[in-house]
C-alpha cells in the first residue's frame, strides 16, 4: 500500500506541471452553487425537478442553518426540515407563467443528500420536486426564471421534455449533458451552462428524442492529484507516511498553480529580469507571495467557516481585482520610468555588457533601472494576494477533522510551493540574461545590447497589459 501511494505520488509529480488545468467535481470550484432545472410538460399541468448542486465551501456555511438543534449532528428530522424550508424558497423565487399568466408552484416532493466531498468535507444535493397547473392542450408560450440564490456563481442548466406536448423552435436540450449535476462534460468547462431563463413555445403533440453526448468525467494529472491530495486530508488514519506524502504534494500543487496560465505569477520573473533584478530580489518576490497567500487563506477561510453570509466567490473576484489593479499600478511605474531612462543618453556598449555588472547588476540601485523594495513586495503581494480555493478546502477540512495544524501546515507548503516557482523561474531569467554580457562575439553583443535596452520597456509594458485584463477578468465575475 505505500509503495503504491509513494508511485503514484511519483507519478503526480511528473505530469503536473505539463497537464493542463482541468476542473474537478464541482467545475467552476469549490465555492459554487450549481442548478438543474428539469421541466416536463403535460397538457394540464408542469412538472419541475430541481436538483441544487452545493459545493464543500458553501456547504460548510451553510451546514449550521440544517444543524437547527447545534448539537454538531444533523439527524433525518434536521435535513428534512432544512430541505422543506429551501425547495419553499426556490418556489419563491422561480417564476413560471403561461401566455403571461402566472402560476403558483406546488411541493410533491423534497429531499437533502449530503455526499461526500474533497478533504472530508461533506457537499450538499437538494432535490425539490415542484407542479404547478397549465393549460397546454392548444399553443401557448411558457416564460421560465430560476432566480433562487441568484447571487452565486455556479453551473446553470435547463432540460425540457413534453408528453402529449411538444416545444416549437426551441433549442433547449430534452436530456442532461451533466447527468444532473454527477458529471459534467469537460469541453463545456471554458464556458460553462448559465441558462436562468427561457421562453418556451408549445403546441399539442410529441416531440422527437434527442440525441445528447453524455458528459465526459475523464481527469487530467492536476485534477487526478488534486482529488487524491484532498483525500489524502479528509483521511480518518493519519499516519507519519501519509502526512509527508500530503505535504510533499501540497508543495508540487503549489508549485504547478503557480505555472498555470492565467495567474500573472510567472510575469514577475519578467519584470525582474527585465529591470536587471538580482536573484535577492527573486528570492524577496517569491517569499512575500508565501506570506500573502498563507495569511490569506488563513484569513479567508476563518471567516467563511464563521459566517454564512459571506460568498466567498465575490471576495476572491474582488481579490482578484485588487490584485491586478496593483500589477497594473507597478506596470505603470516601471513604464513611466523606463520611458525616462529612454530620453537620457544611452551609456556606452561596454557600461551595459561590462560594467553594469561590475556596479552591482540588479542590486535595485542606479542606470534608471532600478527600483526599491517596495516594488519587489508590491509584485509580491499582487502575486498572493488571490487564496487558491483548493488551499481553503484542505484547511476546511483539516478544522473540521481537528488537524488545524497540518491543514495550516499544508497551506504553508502550498505558498512555499508556488514561490519556489516563481523564484526559480526569476532565477534562470536572470542567470540567462547575465550570461547574454559573457558573449564572444563583440558585434552580435553590440546588436543584443540595443535590444536589450528596449527590455526594460517591453516588460514594463507586459506587466501593465497583464494587470489590466487580470482586473478585467476578476471585476467580471463579481455579482
């Protein structure tokens, strides 16, 4: 058994950082509520199956509204009661009319799943079954909008099937791409179902079965390490050998969030090579993200496990804002003061691919390119400063197992992995542009240099695009 957790361990390691990003259980993350809304038409009435797809974060907020009796257990009677009073409220909120005229919703049914979750943290499965009466034996129009919770980020899907009525022009699936919320199909991840509303034309008669892919659970590396690294929390048997094999992957996810495409980590090492940063400097950068992140998740998941009303979706959103608007602000002063140094008399080829390095190349001092501390932490914090849900889960679940100390420990090993990332890859940039003042060839070194000069403005102006669509991306998302 330990030879296979240390193979597969191996394993995980090797295709991190070359698989891409794939989305696990829940597909837009651990913060989401994702519906399914299944109508069924019959020509005197409609029926709704509703199923209301939680996620381990907001089921820990939530989880102390089913515990009415706050004795830490939720009994048959507790998730009863719990799902009586939200299918009540998902009628509120949903509206239904017929050719304008509005219909009240019935309960035939109700019922609350609580399945097992990533890091031993239980999710949420309401299911509400709803009827309301229509008149759908001669054309009509059906309006439909699911307004329940409609503040919170999550897979959005709505199936129409009729019996004895069929729907005219509508495109609207008649069978789940998501097996009701079970699987979801990795190539709708990109742009995920967000279907609130439709209008719906019938008239009498069947409608033809159609024809739907089913949904595709397959994983990538990084899904596949991620599941079993949160399992590996959740674990009721925490031996010597699995908390350092936890601990170690806690490092190597870390390490591979920070390579993934758009984070903006990796821009920092541009701007550190690009400003004639030193492998101090990187070393600063990457321990001030470590600091940030941790403190961050910390903090963040603090108060979700003490507070239902935060929606932590909208404080990373605003997180992310926060965070690109400060890259961008640093990108504009690397701007402003790389133009500056353009107007000045250039030093002479031999300062530039000699002399720069005997004066203490990229020690933040002199030639216009230098820049204080301030700076190296500003990218820092910029870089930290969004907590990775799946760190939040993992100490979630660590509290709720009693292990706040190796939940806290992992998200440590977490930061400490993205820095090693982002300081390496800082490192090599700079080691590689020192190498570029080592060249042989004085006329190909002449041409490198002019190119080199212009460096300091293409990273300064990398830096600001990348910040601006990072706070574009994040504003986005706020609700």
């Amino acid at each position: 058994m330990r030879l296979r957790l240390a193979v597969l361990f191996v394993l995980c390691a090797l295709g991190l950082l070359a698989a891409p990003s794939a989305a696990a259980a829940h597909p837009l993350g651990n913060f989401t509520v994702n519906h399914f809304n299944g109508l069924t038409l019959y020509p005197d009435r409609i029926d709704l199956h509703v199923v209301i797809d939680l996620a381990e974060i907001p089921t820990v907020q939530e989880r102390p509204t089913v515990d009415g009796n706050g004795d830490g257990t939720v009994s048959p009677a507790e998730t009863a009661a719990y799902a009586d009073r939200q299918c009540g409220q998902f009628a509120t909120a949903t509206t239904v009319t017929v050719d304008g005229r509005p219909s009240d919703w019935r309960s035939a049914g109700r019922r609350l799943e609580l399945p097992a979750g990533e890091a031993g943290l239980a999710t949420m499965r309401l299911l509400c079954e709803l009827t309301t009466e229509a008149t759908l034996d001669r054309p009509a129009t059906i309006e439909f909008r699911d307004g329940f919770r409609a503040e919170r980020i999550g897979w959005h899907e709505l199936v129409v099937t009729g019996k004895g009525v069929r729907t005219v022009g509508s495109t609207l699936p008649t069978t789940s791409v998501s097996g009701e919320l079970r699987a979801y199909p990795e190539d709708l991840l990109e742009d995920p179902l967000n279907v609130r509303a439709a209008t719906i034309r019938t008239e009498p008669g069947t409608t033809a079965a159609a024809v739907t892919a089913d949904a595709d659970p397959s994983e990538s590396v990084v899904t596949a390490a991620t599941s079993w690294f949160t399992s590996l929390v959740g674990s009721r048997d925490l031996t010597p050998l699995v908390g350092v094999l936890a601990l170690l992957l806690s490092l190597v996810l870390g390490a591979s969030h920070a390579a993934l495409p758009g984070h903006g980590k990796t821009v920092i090492a541009a701007y550190l090579a690009g400003k004639n940063g030193s492998v101090r400097d990187a070393v600063t950068v990457g321990a001030t993200v470590t600091v940030t992140h941790t403190a961050g998740v910390l903090v963040l998941g603090l108060l979700i496990s003490g507070s239902s009303a935060i929606a932590g979706e909208s404080v990373l959103s605003w997180l992310g804002v926060a965070s690109g608007l400060l890259v961008t602000l640093v990108g504009a002063v690397l701007l402003r003061s790389a133009l500056r140094t353009r107007t000045t008399p250039e030093e002479p080829v031999l300062a530039h691919a000699g002399v720069v390095a005997a004066h203490g190349h990229g020690h933040g001092h002199g030639h216009g390119h230098g820049y204080g501390r301030s700076g190296l932490i500003g990218m820092g914090v910029a870089g930290g400063l969004v907590p990775s849900p799946s760190a939040i889960v993992v100490l979630l679940g660590a509290i709720a197992l009693g292990r706040t100390w190796f939940g806290v420990l992992l998200v440590l090993g977490y930061g400490l992995g993205m820095a090693a990332t982002l300081t390496l890859v800082g490192v090599l940039l700079v080691r590689l542009r020192d190498r570029f003042d080592q060249l042989p060839l004085p006329r190909l070194r002449h041409r490198l240099t002019r190119l080199r000069n212009w460096l300091p403005t293409l990273t300064a102006t990398l830096v600001l695009v990348v910040g601006l669509g990072l706070a574009v991306r994040a504003a986005a998302g706020i609700t």
